[in-house]
C-alpha cells in the first residue's frame, strides 16, 4: 500500500516503479472498499444487523454486473462464516438487483 499522502509519480521518479507495480495489483478493488466500509458501519453481533448489513450493502452494489455481485456474496459469506446463511445473502443481493433494473 502507498504511503499517505504519498505521489504515485514520486515513487516512479524515485526508481521505485516495482513498488507501485506490487501496490496496484494488490489494492483492494472499490467494490471490497463499499462493502468493507458498509460492514464497519453496521453492528454485526446479531443476526439482525447481519442481514440489515447485507441489506445496505446490496442496494450500492445493485448496479454491478452478476459476476460481480457473485464476488461480493461470496466476500460476505466468507466474512459471516456461518454467522449468516450464503442463500439469506444471495436472495438479498438478487432482490436488489432485480430492483435496481425493474427502475
């Protein structure tokens, strides 16, 4: 990851191009970001907030093409390990995406 603040051509102009080469292809995609930053915001210690959660999250990413919303089920049926059901996530971000296209 790069420094804060830091010019991704400062790096380059500094000789350090296989740096920035490793960070970008290492970035986390915008799509994890939305939905790591939706999880952050939610509370998660009950099943509630898990689906509430899901929820909130499925509306961003309804717009996303099914593979892609097939990453972001399976990034949230590895984060719930077992503390949400992968078809409760599914239906979801089905529901939503359904919805997104019937507008």
């Amino acid at each position: 990851m790069l420094e804060v603040g830091k010019d991704p051509a400062q790096l380059i102009e500094e000789g350090h191009v296989e740096a920035l080469r490793t960070a970008l292809r290492s970035a986390p995609t915008l799509t994890t970001l939305v939905v790591q930053e939706a999880l952050t915001c939610s509370t998660l210690s009950h099943v509630e907030g898990r689906v509430s959660a899901v929820r909130a999250i499925a509306e961003k990413v309804a717009v996303l093409p099914p593979a892609a919303l097939s990453d972001v089920a399976a990034l949230l049926t590895v984060t719930f390990e077992g503390g949400l059901a992968g078809d409760t996530i599914a239906s979801e971000l089905i529901a939503a995406s359904l919805a997104h296209q019937a507008s």
